[in-house]
C-alpha cells in the first residue's frame, strides 16, 4: 500500500490549516505579552487542549506505543503514573499558579516569577532557571523533531537527513508568525486530531485480530509476561515508571498554559476536560502497542520495519490496516502531537532568552515591537541548534523524552510546588533545590546508579534541600508574604 501521495497530500493540507490559524493569532498578538502568554486569555477548553496536546508529544504515538510493544502491558505503569501526576498537577499546582504569577508581577515566565515570587535582585535564580530550561527544552525539542524526521522518512521516503529539515519547518513556520495564540489554537485542533486517532487505530486493531480474548490469548501463547502488568517487573522498575508522573510539576510548557489561563475559576473545568482526553490518549496509545502484538504475531512476514525499531509501530498499522486516505489523517495525528508539543517548547525557550535574558540584561526599555521580533529571532536559533542535536539517526523519541522530563520535574518541579503552596519557602531554598535537583539528575544518568528513574532522587533530593535552605535561613519579607497571602486567599474565595 502507498502512502506517500495520501499523506503528502494530508500532510500539506494540515500544515497550511496550521499556518492559516498562525496568521489569524498574528493579526491578534498586539504586544509581548500576547506573544508569549496570550494575554492571559485563555478559557477553559483551549486551556485543557493545549495543556493535554503540549504535554503529549510523538511520544505518545511512537515512543508509548513502542515500549509496550517490546515489553508487554507491564510498560502500561509509565502511563498510570503520568495520569495520576497530571491530576496532581492540575489539583495543586495549576490554579495557585495562575494567581501567584499575576499577584507577583505579573510574570510572564517561570524565571520570572521566580525572581519576583523571592525579590531576586541579583537575578541569580533568572539565570540558573533560564540555563536549566534552555539546557533540557533543547534536547527535549529534538526529541520532537526526531519523532518528525522518523515520520516523514517511514511515509514519505526521504532520507533522514531531509526529513529532519522538512519536519520542522512548518512548527517553525506558524511559531514564528502566531506565537503563543497560534500554539493554543492549533492545539486545540492537535488535541482533537490525536484523540481520534487513539480511538480509532486499536478499534480496528482489536477487530482484526479477533477480538480483546482471542488477541489476548495469541499473545499470552507466545510469551505470558507480556499479558500480566506484574511479570517481569520489579519493585524498581514499577517506581520508575510511575515516577513519570513527578515530571508534570516542573514543565514549563504545560505550566505556561495554566499562567496563560483567563482566571483560577476556568481551571477546574479545564482540569476535568483534560483529564479525560488525557485517559482515552493514554489508553489509545498501550492499546495500539499491545494489540499490534498479536496482530504481528499473525503476521510476521509484516513484522520487519516494527522489529526493526519498535517506535514505528502506530505508522506501520497505520499503513497496513487502512485506506491509505484515512492512513494520511491517523499519521497527520503524530506530526499534530509533534507539533503541539515542539512549537510550545520553542515558544518557552524563546520567551526565556528574549524577556529573561535579552530584556532582563540587555534591553530593559526595549519596545513591545522589537521584543516580539527578537522572539521571534529566538524561535528560529534554537530551532536550528534542536535540529543539529537531531541528527543522530539512532536517536531514541522516549530515551530523549524520559531525560528532558526527568530534567525538568526534579528541578522545577519542588521548586514550583513549594513556591505556590508554602509562603515560608526563601530565595536561596529555591536555588538550592534547581541546583540539587539538576545536578542530581545528570550525575544519576551519567553514571547509572541503580536502574531507577533519576526524576525519583531528584525530585527527593530537591526537596529536602528546600526544606532545609528555608528553615535554617531567615523569613521571607513582609512584603513577599503578603502577595503570597492575598494570591492563596482568593484562590481559596468562592
């Protein structure tokens, strides 16, 4: 079956629906503000879209997928832990966020807020946060595109090198021009092109092979640990893998949605509608990685590119099991998930660079007009720097993913949650615990302690460090204290 005219031909219209929306929020971003948060604008369907389709990147139709292909249902945990984190997420972190960021400043950016929530004058939490978000979102971009260059290379024949330009131009293209209006919305259409595809795929698969019983039956034949989420697990390995969802706390791309929100009201709603997109992705994803088990396990004369690289799972039943038409949309799903995910990591990395960096050093009186233009400058070098890291062909989507993540939730993630639930936390506890949670991370992968994830001790480690710093130091300022208190008491106003 053919797939390269389907899927150029969805592809290009996708892309240029992508670009239209990205003209019309160009025509809506009047200042900075809106270039990089909206305007705090938005309600709470594009809030739970765009929070959901930003967190679930080619991971979900790649990397999730793969992993539960090569390991059976016991790979499931990584997603019971992301939805038990998500919720968490959403219950304590996502409306006090909302507040403490407008009551603080008004900041913009995490870096920010961090600077204004801890009066940092000598701006060193600014700097330690912008380094560590732009250190882990650039791998975490290529891991985005990637998943991209692996798409277009397995659908449209390109070679990688070709198709790691051409994946990412068009992310790049309405990034540029919408800025953060054009990522929302066109989350929302991502969010609703994925969720189809999780919906459809492992109906189709389960019909084919039979049914949930007889799939079941074929797989637990062959090897029987693959059917039971227990075997072939440890105590270890299960922690690891619900650890995932300690990494929720400190994304900044999903973090920013929250901040972007019009009020702390519209959250509750946003968290329900959210939560179950996020159930039925998730759900979508195992089923297409355990079911295509047994479907290539009735076929493996058909087994070759799957066994070849696990991630490409979803594009090969995609290709196999459907008119190559509706194999172009279910595809056009992954790149809709990439895209949702890179251009919102790129829009973080840029509003790092232009208001913590260039207009916190260089610029402080710098025009609305020339910090969106600087912006927008930002987008296309760590672009281009996220595409040179990608060029590896034997990059991995989830090894990638699970390093930036682990990145992230152990140094922003006890920072963030402190920093909006305890109004005693100080300046140098925050600093500590980026530090700790950061270096932890990167000494723990680097040198292979134990097979436990490295978000767990770092995540640990930070905490106790924040405790610690703030306890022995000396009380926050009256004044930090009161916009701490008057941000948490009309959270808790009816």
């Amino acid at each position: 079956m053919n797939l390269t005219i389907p899927m150029l031909v969805t592809c290009i219209i996708y892309i240029v629906a992508m670009l239209l929306i990205g003209f019309v929020a160009y025509f809506s971003t009047k200042n900075f503000d809106d270039y990089i948060l909206g305007g705090r604008s938005l309600g709470s369907i594009v809030t739970a879209f765009s929070a959901g389709a930003s967190d679930m990147s080619g991971w979900l139709l790649m990397g999730l997928p793969g992993a539960v292909y090569i390991s059976g249902i016991s790979a499931s945990w990584i997603a019971i832990g992301l939805t038990i984190g998500a919720w968490l997420n959403w219950k304590i972190v996502a409306g006090r966020l909302r507040l403490q960021t407008e009551y603080h400043g008004n900041a913009l950016t995490l870096p920010d807020f961090f600077s204004n929530r801890f009066e940092d004058k000598n701006k060193i939490l600014r700097i330690i946060s912008a380094i560590v978000i732009l250190i882990f979102f650039t791998v975490y971009c290529s891991s985005g595109i990637v998943a991209g260059a692996r798409l277009f290379e397995d659908t449209l024949g390109m070679n990688y090198e070709t198709a790691l330009w051409a994946s990412a131009i068009a992310t790049i293209m309405y990034t540029l021009i919408g800025g953060f209006l054009a990522i929302s919305w066109t989350d929302t259409v991502q969010a609703s092109l994925m969720v189809f595809a999780l919906i459809l795929t492992p109906i189709i698969i389960i019909l084919t092979t039979g049914g949930i019983s007889n799939s079941i039956l074929t797989i637990s034949s062959n090897d029987v640990t693959k059917v039971n989420i227990l075997q072939g697990t440890s105590f270890i390995t299960i922690l690891s893998s619900l650890g995932w969802g300690l990494g929720y706390f400190g994304q900044p791309h999903i973090l920013a949605r929250f901040m972007a929100s019009n009020s702390h009201y519209a959250i509750n709603k946003a968290r329900i509608i959210s939560m179950i997109w996020m159930i039925i992705c998730l759900a979508g994803a195992v089923s297409v990685g355990f079911f295509g088990i047994a479907y290539f396990q009735n076929h493996p004369e058909q087994a070759i590119n799957v066994n070849a690289n696990n991630e490409r799972i979803f594009i090969e039943l995609a290709r196999i099991l459907f008119n190559p038409w509706i194999a172009g949309i279910l595809l056009s799903a992954i790149l809709a998930a990439i895209m949702s995910t890179l251009s919102c990591q790129l829009l973080v990395c840029s509003s790092v660079l232009t208001e913590d960096l260039y207009k916190g050093f260089f610029r402080k009186n710098a025009s609305q007009l020339e910090l969106i233009w600087v912006g927008r400058l930002m987008v296309l070098v760590i672009s281009i720097i996220a595409i040179l890291l990608a060029e590896n062909p034997n990059n991995r989507v989830l090894g990638l993913v699970s390093y930036a993540w682990a990145g992230f939730g152990a140094s922003f993630g006890p920072v963030i949650i402190f920093s909006v639930c305890w109004p005693r936390m100080t300046k140098n506890a925050a600093l500590a615990g980026m530090i700790v949670g950061a270096i932890t991370v990167l000494f723990w992968k680097q040198f292979g302690w134990t097979d436990l994830y490295e978000i767990i001790p770092g995540f640990l480690f930070a905490s106790l460090s924040i405790i610690i710093f703030s306890l022995i130091d000396k009380k926050p300022s009256d004044v930090i204290r009161k916009r701490f208190d008057l941000a948490n008491i009309k959270y808790h106003a009816k």
